[in-house]
C-alpha cells in the first residue's frame, strides 16, 4: 500500500458491503484495530460508516457495533431500510447508502489529500473520477480473490490504488476458524454482529 504519513485521509466504509466481503473471504473484522491500522499509515481525520437499519426492527443487531462506533472515533451515517415482497415472494430489502456516501466524499474532498472506499460498487466510479479532478487520491478495499470478484473492473481502473482486502486482513481480522481466546486472555474484538441482511437479496444489488 502507498500512503503518506502525512496525508489527511478520509475513510469511507460501506458496512455491509465490507461485511458481505469479510464473509466471502473468511473472516471478522476487528474495527478497533481496523482504524488503528490506517492511523498508523497516515492522518485519518475522519473515518465514516454507513449502515441501513430495517424499520420494521424494535432492536437492531447492528446497534451494539453502531453504538460502539460512535464513540470510538468513526463518524456512523445510517437511515431506514425499507423491507417488502417482491412478485415472486422473495423477500427484499431496499437501503442504499450510495447517496450518503458520495455527498459526504464531495464535501470532504477540498478538505482531505486521500479517500479511502470499502465498497466494490462500480457506480461509484463516476464519484472517484470527480474527486480526483479535485486533487484527491483515491484508494478502494474490496476483493478480486472472491468468485466473483467482488469489485468491478470500471472502479477498479479508476482508482489509484486497489487495495485487495486479503492482503490486509491479518491487520485487523480474527478468522473465523480459529478458536476463540478466554475472556481473561484476551480483550474481545469488535466485530459486525450477525448481518441483518446477509441472508436477503438487495433488489440494488441487481441493477
């Protein structure tokens, strides 16, 4: 990876597409250490996460990790997700955080040297073109080592710098496989708690 220590650098996690990515690859993420990790490579001045809640939930799953979040140095951007039937019964989730996420990178832009994207979304192409017209280097996280890959190749090529999420794991992951340490051993990493949508299809995901 190539980053200035200087730098001042925004991040910008899609949550459930880097949870979606975690998954494929086999592991939990830490996101005490995920933020050390990029600390130590440059300026994080802010790092910003962005989840879809259900409305139809009393008490979200994600609100242990969100509540965690806001007080441990992330910027967390949610809104409600709208869950429905489709004409062949299946159930759907509608909660794209895209918009949220692209305003936030323009504001930030002026601001910052680096930005720094979770997300394989390839329409997020045309926003990593606009802020690097900008003066802003541009970096994805995502995965090409997942069938399919979980990153397009039009975001990809944009990008100055793809970052292959397998290649940094280890920084800031505990696999799944391996067995969990006494409580007195070791501090419990934060992790995404169990997915609410990760057995629904996203009609977004389709278009």
């Amino acid at each position: 990876m190539f980053f200035q220590p200087d730098d001042r650098t925004c991040l910008f996690i899609d949550g459930s597409s880097l949870y979606s990515a975690s998954r494929h690859l086999g592991f939990d993420v830490d996101y005490r250490n995920l933020l050390t990790f990029f600390r130590s490579k440059c300026n994080v001045i802010r790092a910003y996460y962005y989840s879809a809640i259900l409305e139809s939930e009393e008490y979200s799953p994600l609100k242990p990790l969100t509540d965690w979040l806001v007080y441990n140095g992330y910027s967390l951007v949610t809104k409600t997700a709208r869950e429905f039937v489709d004409q062949n019964g299946r159930r759907r989730v509608k909660g794209s955080m895209d918009i949220e996420l692209a305003v936030d990178m323009m504001e930030m832009a002026p601001r910052i040297d680096h930005a720094v994207l979770f997300s394989g979304d390839a329409d997020f192409r045309r926003l990593l073109e606009s802020v690097q017209r900008q003066g802003v280097r541009t970096s994805v996280v995502s995965s090409v080592r997942t069938s399919p890959p979980l990153i397009g190749d039009d975001l990809r090529r944009q990008a100055d710098q793809f970052i292959e999420l397998a290649d940094i794991a280890a920084q800031f992951t505990r696999r799944q496989a391996e067995s969990r340490p006494a409580r007195h051993q070791q501090q419990a990493p934060v992790r995404h708690p169990a997915d609410q949508f990760s057995e629904i299809d996203h009609d977004d995901d389709e278009e």
